[in-house]
C-alpha cells in the first residue's frame, strides 16, 4: 500500500512512487490503441538499476560507472531476474525491494524518460540511460489503471473474506500516519521521501517484526511510518476464514510523492 501525504487532505497511493490511481475503456467502434501510447490516466510501475556517477563528475569515475552498468543490463535474464540483479547491483535507495519505484502517471518523470517507458511493455527492460544521479536501467513491471495496489500481501491472495479486514487496517494506520506526518512534509516545506514497511499480522491481530525494508534517508520519515505502524498494535483478530496462521503484509508510504523520484 502507498500512502500519500495529502497536502495535506488526499488519499495515500507506492515507491518510489505517485499521489493517485486512475483509468478506463473505450465503445467497440473505437479503433484499438496504439500499445506504446499511454492514455491520459495510465500509469506504469517501475523497477531501476542504478548505478551512481560522483559529484562532481570526474571523467574516469563516469565512464567506470558506465562500463559496470552496461554490465549489469547484460546480467539480466542471463544471471538472474532483474529485481534480482537489482539487490546484488544497484545502488538506488530502493535496492533491497528489487528496484521497485512505485508507480508513475504520464509527465511524472523527465521528459526523455517519460517518453521511453510509456512507449514500453510489461517486462521490457531499457537500455543503460544517463541521468543527473548516473547510469539506470529501468524494467516497466505493470502498466495501466492501477499497477500499484494500495496494500501488497505477500504470502496469500487477498479473498474476499480479508479485503473489508484489510481496507480497515488501512484506514487505521493511515489516520495514525497522519498525525505522525513530520512538518518538514507538510507546507511551506513540503519535503518529499517514500518509506516501506513490512510486518506480520498474526491471527489474534497482534503486528509483529515491523521492520523498514527501504528508508527514505530522513530518520523523522522513516520514524513515522514505523510508529504508525507501531502504534496500531493489536488489531482484531484476523477473520475466521483466513487459512494462514499469519498475513505479510507491506506498506508503501510516500511523503509528496509527485516529488519522490529523481528521475
């Protein structure tokens, strides 16, 4: 789940990544789209490999950087999938999650960046890119209406005996979230971040080994997703049906997201 500071009134949205979820359909008549096309409400969700160039630039360490990232875009598929090459590689902030960013609405990123991933699939990977923090290589993982669910479970299905339970558990968190919010997220400031928890829910409603799997480099970011986690602590009992002992269960929080990124 991504959580948005909403300015502080919207809804939480994912990683590295955007604000809001949007998209829809079109009559048969209508000639079919042009696959590479995103339509005005479309958003991708994006993985990165990032391999960082010094500041200031110093020639020899740039084309070193480069060398290593045309490297590791050969690795993948070859050595392993790119969200593993990513954790053994990549030295973005979101390494320890595979590369993942979170999701991205068109005009989100750099214009050069923006044109090259909504002209790709689900799957593609992009060559090596130059960009101001180094050298990336992006993977498109999901594309369309709502390519970044707002809560990831990760060791069952969400059924339709444990959606209501969860869609509670998000309220929950996230009107304790904002409370938490730092001031430096909030006006004049508006700084921006993206944070990610993971915890267990076991079955009498007791959280358990809430941990930060990627920070956001500010401690007071990091410091309240964690407590807004904390201090829900116990929930009620997970519904009779469930039939794990326990849920996995993943938060994205994301401060100001149409500002996160730096691509």
């Amino acid at each position: 789940m991504t959580l948005a500071v909403p300015r502080l009134g919207t809804q939480f949205a994912l990683f590295l990544l955007l604000l809001t979820r949007p998209c829809f359909s079109q009559t048969a008549a209508t000639p079919p789209p042009d696959p590479g096309r995103a339509s005005p409400t479309e958003q991708v969700r994006l993985s990165e490999i990032l391999i960082s160039t010094p500041q200031p630039y110093d020639p020899s360490q740039v084309a070193e950087a480069e060398q290593k990232a045309k490297q590791v875009r050969a690795a993948i598929g070859r050595d392993g999938t790119f969200a593993d090459i990513a954790r053994a590689n990549s030295q973005g902030p979101t390494a320890a999650l595979g590369g993942d960013l979170g999701c991205f609405s068109h005009g989100k990123l750099a214009r050069t960046l923006d044109e090259l991933v909504f002209q790709m699939q689900t799957s593609d990977v992009s060559d090596v890119v130059r960009t101001k923090q180094g050298y990336v290589i992006l993977q498109v993982t999901n594309r369309g209406a709502d390519p970044c669910p707002e809560l990831e479970l990760l060791n069952q299905p969400i059924t339709a005996e444990l959606k209501p339970y969860l869609e509670t558990l998000k309220q929950t968190v996230r009107e304790r979230w904002y409370k938490l919010v730092p001031q430096s997220a909030r006006r004049p400031e508006l700084k921006s971040g993206s944070v990610t928890i993971e915890f267990s829910l076991q079955r009498n409603g007791a959280i358990t080994a809430p941990t930060i799997v990627a920070g956001s480099g500010d401690g007071n970011f990091d410091k309240a997703a964690l407590n807004a986690v904390r201090e829900t602590n116990p929930l009620s009992p997970l519904p009779t049906t469930t039939k794990t002992d326990h849920l996995v269960i993943r938060f994205h929080f994301q401060y100001n997201p149409a500002k996160t990124t730096g691509l």
